[in-house]
C-alpha cells in the first residue's frame, strides 16, 4: 500500500484498474414501478383500444368523404363541420336532446333522492321495495323498452287502464309532446333505481347524532333536509349528476326502438342523429363529425359540473 493512503475501516482496497463499482439498476421501487403498471396495463390496453384509437379514427374520417361501397377516403378538410353549421335538421335535434336529457336527469336525481329517502325509514316490506324499484336496472334495454312499446301503443295496456277510469288516451308514440313524455318516462323508470341506490348508501352514511342534535335545537324536517342532508350527501349527488346526464346523452336503444326518431323529429335525440348520418345514409364523415360534437358536449358539460363541485360538495375547499 502506498505510503499516505489507507483503506476504510472493514473494507478492503480495489484493485488498481479495476472499475468503481455502481448501485444495482434493479432496484425495490423500480420492481414496485413495474409491478403497478403491470397492473393498471389491463385498463390502459382498454383505454388505448376502445377510446383513444376510436376517437382518434373518428377525428381523422371527419377530415374525409369515405364512400363505404367503393372504401375511397376524400379528403374535404372542414366540409363536414360546414355541413353541420348548414343542416336545417341540426337545430332540431340539438332542441330535442335537450329536452330529453333534461327531462331525465331532472326526474331522475329527484325521485331517486325521494326514493332514496323514502326506503332509508325502517318499515316493513323495504327491502321488497328497494328490490321492486332496483329489478329494471337488471333487466335487458331492448326488452324493457319493447314491453313498454306494447303498453304505450294506442290500444296498449297505458290506454287501456286510462279508459277504465274514464279517461280517453293519446296515441302516445305517434304525437310529438306525447312522444317525447313516453321516452323520457321509460327512460327514468328504468334507471332511477342506480341513483336510488346510491343515495340510499349516502344516507345511511350520515352520522343519527346530527339528527339527534339538530332535533333538539328545534329543527323541523324541512331545515334538517337542507341543512344536514343535502350538504352531507353532495358528493354523491355531483357522482350522479354526472352519471346521469352523460347516461340521458347516449341513450339509443329507446329512441331506436320506440320511436325511430319520430314523429318527424321530435324524438330524435343527437346520439340516434349520429346512427342515422353514419349507417342509415352511409355518410360515416359527417356522422363522426355529430359523435365528435356529442363527444364535446359530454366533456364540457362533466367539466363544469367537477369546476362547480367546489360550491356544493362539502369537504371541498
């Protein structure tokens, strides 16, 4: 060894030229990293397959004119976004969009909330209720909305128990108001029991000494709804707000089975106007410029809602 050098205590001197030796390139945390993407890689595939890439086609063939018969691509830039300025159907079914999705989600926050606040009471024969109101969750689309295709018909079932007490019964699907009330109706019935559902396990999450406290301060229970409920419950109902308004924009099986649309177009929704341009008229370059359009609303509309959770989820600063 030479003179004026020594070695850490307990460690023994390199071999001159030998290489500095480095930390391990495989180390916990990069095993840790590689363990969680393994595991997220499932539902990123699936993002990547079924989102990213459609969208990604659709913005691509609403730059074209795609003949399917022939399979030619022609590229027309913003022709299809001019058309969409240009059709004198769009204003139309952007109107009757908004009604429907309205409609619904307005009915189906406020009945689920009473529905909700209803069963949450012990009393006899709840459970039977909550499964009565859940069952149409479960039950085919197509199947329930043809059952009540049958009911609304003018000689249907609907009619047939108005005219038992007296009451004359439109032709429900065959007029536009009258339209539009039955398949926002059939809509609600059938998915009013998810919000139920989760604002039943909100309510049963409140703490009973808030109640207790509020009662004895005086509180009727009108003041403790609004007061207490309400604002413990928020964040659930910002969940189902957003589940129910983007649920009400692609609803299709509805429309498409009870009422194609019609009359005229008083039932036809945005989603079904996408089905029509792309596979009914084979213009699938303007179709996807409507799914991209449907695809904005969604995003714009979730947006606003998660910016504005701030004002009334209670836990948000």
């Amino acid at each position: 060894m030479a003179i004026g050098t020594r070695s850490a205590p307990g460690t023994a001197a390199a071999a001159p030229g030998a290489p500095a030796r480095r930390g391990r390139w495989w180390t916990l945390g990069r095993a840790d990293a590689a363990a969680g993407y393994l595991f997220i890689a499932p539902q990123l595939l699936g993002v990547l397959v079924f989102v990213i890439v459609p969208v990604g086609l659709a913005v691509w063939y609403s730059l074209n004119d795609w003949n399917v018969f022939t399979g030619e691509l022609t590229y027309v830039g913003g022709g299809n976004y001019q058309a969409a300025l240009d059709d004198p159907a769009l204003p139309s079914v952007l109107g009757a969009t908004a009604v429907f999705s309205g409609g619904v989600v307005a009915l189906n926050i406020v009945l689920g909330l009473a529905l909700a606040v209803m069963l949450n009471r012990r009393f006899k024969g709840a459970v039977l209720f909550r499964t009565l109101f859940f069952s149409p969750v479960v039950v085919s689309v197509v199947a329930w909305t043809l059952v009540w295709g049958f009911l609304l018909q003018d000689n249907g079932g609907i009619n047939g128990a108005l005219a038992m007490i007296g009451v004359d019964g439109p032709n429900w699907l065959q007029s536009g108001p009258t339209a539009m009330v039955a398949v926002t109706f059939t809509q609600v019935v059938r998915s009013v029991g998810i919000n139920m559902v989760l604002f039943l396990a909100a309510l049963q999450g409140v703490p009973g000494e808030l109640y207790e406290a509020a009662r004895l301060d005086g509180a009727d229970s009108r003041r403790i709804f609004f007061k207490i409920t309400l604002p413990l419950i928020s964040p659930t109902l910002l969940l189902t707000a957003i589940i129910t308004i983007v649920g009400a924009l692609q609803s299709f099986a509805q429309i498409a089975v009870l009422t194609e649309g019609g009359p005229g177009l008083s039932t036809t929704v945005l989603v079904y106007y996408v089905f029509q341009q792309a596979f009914s008229f084979n213009d699938i370059g303007y179709g996807s410029t409507l799914a991209l359009m449907l695809l904005t609303f969604v995003m714009v509309l979730t947006v606003i809602q998660w910016q504005l959770r701030r004002k009334w989820v209670f836990y948000e600063d």
